[in-house]
C-alpha cells in the first residue's frame, strides 16, 4: 500500500499531457509525460484512459496509490458542462478523495501569480482567456471558435494571411508581400501552387500552422496588409482581457495579465508591444507580461489552494520548476 499525496496535477493539452505528484509540503515526488488530451476527436473515455496511463506512471514513480486531491487543468474542458462530465470520468479512476477540473488556460494564469488573482489570455493554436479572483469568482470565454465570438492563435492568423495573399494574386485584393512569402516558405512558386498544394493534401493541413511566424516575419518587414492581420490580433488580446478584469471588478486595481501560448510568448515586437499599448490605455493598473513557467505548476498550486496548504508549500513547489 503506498503512501497518499497530497496533489495530483493534470495539465493536458492538444498536444502533450504533463502529470506531478505533490506532497502536502510542495516537494515534488514524480512526473510523467504523455500525449495530448482529445476528447472531441476519440470520446472521453478513450481520452481519460489515455490520460490514466501517464497518471499511473506518476503515481507508481511517487510510490503513492492516491492523492488527497486531483487538480486537472484540460484542454477541451471549455463549458461549464463539459467540466462536470470530466470531473465525473476522472473522480471515477479513484484517484483522489476530491477532484477539479478546469480549463487547461487556468493553469497558465495560476502558474504566473503569487496568488490566484489575475487574467491570463492565451493565445497559441487558438484564444482563450480566463480570470480569477481569491474568493473564487472567475471570469471566461466559452472560446469555442467563430461561434463564440473568437478570432484568432496562430491558425487564424495562417488562415487570415492566406486568404489576403490570394487576393492579392489574383487582384481581389490590395498588394501584399504574404503572396510571394507564403508559397516562398514551402519552396512554391505563387499562390496558385500553394492553393493546390494545400486542397489537394499533398502538404498536410497540419503545416499551415508554420505560415504564423511567416506572417509576422513580413509584418515586421512592413508589409502593411500583414501589420493590420497583427494589429487586429493585439487587439483581441488586449479586449479579452479588458472585459475579463471588468467582470472581476478588478480595472481599479493593479493586476497581473499574464500572456501565454507561442504566439504571445514569441514577443513579437510588433504584436507585443500594440498589446501592451492597448492595455495601458484601456486598463492602466493591468500588469501585462509573458508568463513561461510550465502550466502543470499552475495545476499544481491551484491544487494546494485548495488544500489551504502554507505558502511555503507553494514556494517549494515553485522553486522546483523554477529550478528545472
């Protein structure tokens, strides 16, 4: 029989899955990788027992059979109902007396603040911002895509470059550099090879997420079609987090706004400093900067939060992947 820790964190993303095993004190016990968390594409049961098996090989590293609490941060975990349903399925695997799930953009924003106060917009593949405050009031998009009023993340933005670059092959559109540098970057001639290239599948559609940093390449040039794709997406970002402090009550306030996900953590200069600029006009007490720590801390201290632990439980935790 092992022992019983005290948090077990879940941070699963699209693309990996990151799990630790955290005593009561903040000492990090073990860890363990895995692939991404998709229920939308394989169901929730075949995501959970994928997660399940990086959960065991965390748990059989901490020589533990459970936790006081498990803290899962999840990708896809995006309305208040699908929160309750994979709460359900992983308070099932009997992993800890308590469990909590929420959506994998609060743990970029609790990793980053010394409490849990603040708004956290990420802006990666896709957008999201989440904002919370210690009396346990948050603030969220349902960022479910166009349907919800989202624009933006580095497929949008490939997308958005695409559709100006071919309007401006074929004279629907201003002029702009991105008709050359686009098929460039695949070594095509124009827009006319990439088009075909892309519908006919013979570059995967998964590649057209390498056109972002293309895009900012040629703003940053000058481009002005490519700046203004830019431009719209500061201000995105700057206007998820304005209602997001506004929801909290929190304009009046200094507070942190963390900035996540590869797009923001680039600092692009243009995109970063807009962002910035637009925060210290539209909320002056807004603290904006990149946060880098790993997620699964976020998890990880939210997790403590709730077991009341001291704060020198949560400087150790911290100070363990500050180390790493």
């Amino acid at each position: 029989m092992g022992l019983t820790a005290g948090v077990l964190a879940v941070d699963a993303g699209n693309s990996k899955t990151d799990v630790a095993v955290v005593a009561h004190d903040g000492e990090v016990l073990a860890t363990a990788r895995g692939g991404g968390f998709r229920p939308p594409a394989v169901g929730v049961p075949a995501a959970v027992d994928a997660l399940a098996e990086t959960v065991a090989a965390a748990l059989d590293s901490a020589g533990a059979s459970g936790v006081a609490h498990v803290s899962a941060c999840l990708a896809n975990a995006d309305l208040p109902v699908e929160e309750e349903r994979l709460t359900a399925a992983l308070a099932a695997r009997g992993w800890g007396d308590t469990v909590e799930v929420r959506n994998d953009t609060f743990a970029v924003l609790r990793a980053g603040v010394t409490e849990p106060r603040g708004v956290a917009v990420v802006c990666g593949a896709g957008i999201n911002c989440v904002g919370m405050r210690p009396d346990g009031r948050t603030a969220r998009f349902p960022a479910l895509g166009r349907i919800s009023g989202d624009w933006g993340g580095g497929w949008a933005l490939a997308e958005e470059a695409l559709w100006h670059a071919a309007r401006a092959e074929d004279g629907r559109g201003p002029a702009t550099a991105l008709a050359t540098a686009l098929p460039a970057h695949f070594g095509l001639p124009d827009m006319s090879a990439l088009i075909e290239a892309l519908h006919l599948e013979r570059l995967a559609p998964r590649r057209r997420h390498e056109l972002a940093p293309v895009l900012f390449a040629t703003a940053a040039d000058g481009d002005p079609v490519a700046g203004a794709i830019v431009d719209r997406q500061a201000d995105e970002v700057a206007s998820m987090a304005v209602v997001a402090l506004t929801r909290l009550d929190l304009l009046a306030e200094e507070t942190p706004v963390l900035l996540g996900g590869s797009v923001l953590a680039a600092r692009h200069p243009r995109l970063d400093d807009r962002v910035r600029a637009l925060l210290a006009e539209r909320a002056p007490k807004a603290v904006p900067r990149v946060v880098t720590a790993a997620p699964v801390l976020g998890a990880a201290l939210l997790g403590l939060d709730r077991l009341t632990a001291p704060p020198s439980a949560q400087d150790r935790l911290r100070a363990h992947y500050e180390r790493g």
